[in-house]
C-alpha cells in the first residue's frame, strides 16, 4: 500500500465531464499527470476519462489496490464492478461487489448497486436482441470489446467488419454507466467460438470472450 499525503481536489474536472466538457479536461490531462503522478484523484480521473474499459479498469484497480483509503477509492471499486457486469463477467463482477461492501460498508455507491443493477446470480439473463428466429441453432458469440466511447466501439466495428465478419455493437447501462459492447460471430459450438477466439485475439491485440447466447 502507497502512503500519500492530501490528494488533489478534481471535483471542478469532475463536474466539467459531468456537463459535457470532457474536452477541456483531456487536454489538462498530460499536466496533471506529470505533475502529480502518484496521486490517486488524479489516477482517478485518469481512469473516468480512458475510453477502453480494460485500460480504464486497469487504473482504477491500481488505485483501489494501492490507495485503498484514497477519496475515490470506493468509486474505483464500484466502476471495475459495473465494467465487468456490463461485460458479462459475473464472477469478476462479484468480487469487486463483495469488496465495495466489505471494505466501504457506508459507501453511497453499494446502494445505487442494489437499486439499479439486476442481482448477479439472477437466473435467466436474456440476450434476445442478439439473437432471432432465424439463428436459433447459433449458440456462442464473441464479446470482442466494452467502450464508453461510441467512437472507439464503431471503430473497432469497422475493422472487424471490414475483415469480412459479423459484428454488431450493443448498449448497455450498468447503475447509470453507458458501456458499447461490440459483438463478432456467431457459432453453433464452444470449441468453434474459441478457435475463432484465439485469432481475434491475436489478430486484432484484444481480450475478447466467449460468452453464450441465450
């Protein structure tokens, strides 16, 4: 755990992305990272304004690992978990959810949860909108990305359809965050999907899943 003093107020950032001038925050960015580079705010804020959900997922971790105490630590928990939830990784989702209430039990954040998000174990999680009629022998797809930014999304869209493959891009709100899931393929087998998987993966330097369709 990283000791650090009084952290860097971003509440005037925060409120800026808020109404929709994320612009003016990115290009200050770069100097509040060079000069507060260890602060955990600023690690924060880092992470609200990174568009890849893995990337950004990657740095609120740091600064729930490492500055546990820190101001936004509890809402760095509580993002990584609406992350995974979108992404269909339930028992990612779970994890960070167990450790929001543990670890912050006063957090505001554990109630949005319980308001907004359906329970992770809840049996019967429909993806009809992926699926018709006409596909029902389809069984598996590939969940090749999850952005907030619909430009990063449709761009990943194009290159995988301009590829010559399927894919489609999804919405999903998790407690008021807005994630675009892009989808590629559909496969009548498991083994089909993964081997498809592995060269996505490879091919286009991402994480994508399997994940089924249901």
């Amino acid at each position: 755990m990283k000791l650090f003093g009084q952290e860097i107020d971003i509440t005037d950032y925060l409120k800026k992305i808020e109404s929709g001038n994320s612009e003016e925050v990115i290009t200050k960015l770069p100097e509040l990272k060079s000069k507060y580079h260890d602060d955990p705010s600023i690690l924060f804020l880092d992470g609200i304004l990174t568009e890849d959900g893995n990337s950004s997922v990657n740095i609120f971790t740091k600064v729930a690992n490492e500055y546990p105490k820190s101001r936004y630590a509890d809402a760095s928990v509580f993002r990584i978990y609406t992350y995974y939830f979108a992404a269909e990784m339930f028992p990612e989702a779970a994890v960070w959810l167990n450790r929001l209430k543990k670890d912050y039990p006063i957090s505001p954040y554990i109630k949005l949860t319980d308001q907004n998000i359906p329970p992770i174990d809840q049996k019967n999680r429909s993806r009809n909108n992926i699926k018709s009629e006409s596909e029902i022998k389809y069984k598996f797809t590939i969940q090749a990305g999850a952005f907030s930014n619909k430009d990063n999304a449709n761009s990943l869209k194009k290159q995988l359809t301009d590829a010559g493959y399927s894919s489609e891009i999804y919405e999903k709100t998790v407690a008021g965050t807005i994630f675009l899931v892009v989808y590629v393929g559909k496969f009548e087998t498991e083994q089909e999907a993964k081997s498809f998987l592995k060269e996505l993966n490879s091919g286009y330097s991402l994480n994508g899943r399997v994940i089924n369709i249901n």
